[in-house]
C-alpha cells in the first residue's frame, strides 16, 4: 500500500509530529523525501495525480483563526470541496487533527477534510483523532 502524507499547518506543529510519525513507517510504503507534502503541494499534483500514485491518505493537520485551513493546506481542502464525485474511489484515508477547545471551532478544518474525502469516494480507515492543544483527546466518537 503506497501512502502520502499530506500535512497543514500555521505554525509548523502539524508538520513536526506528521514528520516524527512518518519515521516509523514502512520504507517500503512511504518515503519522506517524495511522499510527505503540504496540503497546497497535493493540491498542485491535482487529486487524479495523487489517486494515481497513492492508495492512502494520512492527512494531519490544524485549524486556523475561526476554524479555516493553514494557509499551506487551504488549496487542498478546495479541491476536495470542487472535486467531482468518486475522484478517490478505492482510496483510504485517516486524518489527525490538532486545535484548541478554546476556539467554538474546534478542529473545523480536520473534520471538513475528513468529510470531503469520503465525498470522493475515499474510505476512512480508522477513526479521525482529535488532539486539543489543552491537553486532552477530544471525543469525536460521533462521527
């Protein structure tokens, strides 16, 4: 299974724990040096690109400001949004998001990436994890 790793982040905290994550990963499924990206790099490559090439998403990233995209991630999350139905079909993906329940818009970002990509087509394979930059894990047993 041939996997990206595509990452969004403001301040650059997504993309520290989406590289020390990726370290542990087959060498034979992923390489670091071609398969890690930010969300505006995949946008560039183009959904059908990526489908192509990869059989898994590993999406971690953060919301900004009023819950919006990183700036290097919001390329991505539009794509998503005006893709044609079924672009990633037989694909797989997971996401990991980051935020603050200080915000009311809590992991808004992660969630809408999460929804899109199953709106391609995509299956997720585990449950999203949300991480609260207060600490805690948050409960997102409701999706």
């Amino acid at each position: 299974m041939k996997v990206v790793c595509i990452h969004g982040t403001e301040s650059g905290g997504s993309e520290r724990h989406a590289k020390r994550l990726s370290k542990t990963w087959p060498k034979a499924n992923f390489d670091q040096s071609k398969d890690f990206m930010s969300g505006n790099d995949a946008a560039s490559v183009g959904l059908e690109a990526l489908a192509a090439k990869y059989d898994a998403f590993v999406i971690v990233c953060s919301s900004y400001g009023d819950g919006d995209p990183p700036s290097n991630f919001e390329n991505f999350l539009r794509a998503l949004y005006t893709a044609d139905e079924g672009v990633l079909a037989g694909k797989q993906h997971c996401v990991l998001g980051y935020g603050s329940t200080d915000y009311e818009t809590f992991q808004n970002c992660p969630r809408l990436t999460d929804k899109y990509l199953g709106e391609c087509g995509s299956t997720r394979i585990v449950q999203r994890v949300e991480m609260d930059d207060c600490g805690a894990e948050a409960d997102n047993s409701k999706d």
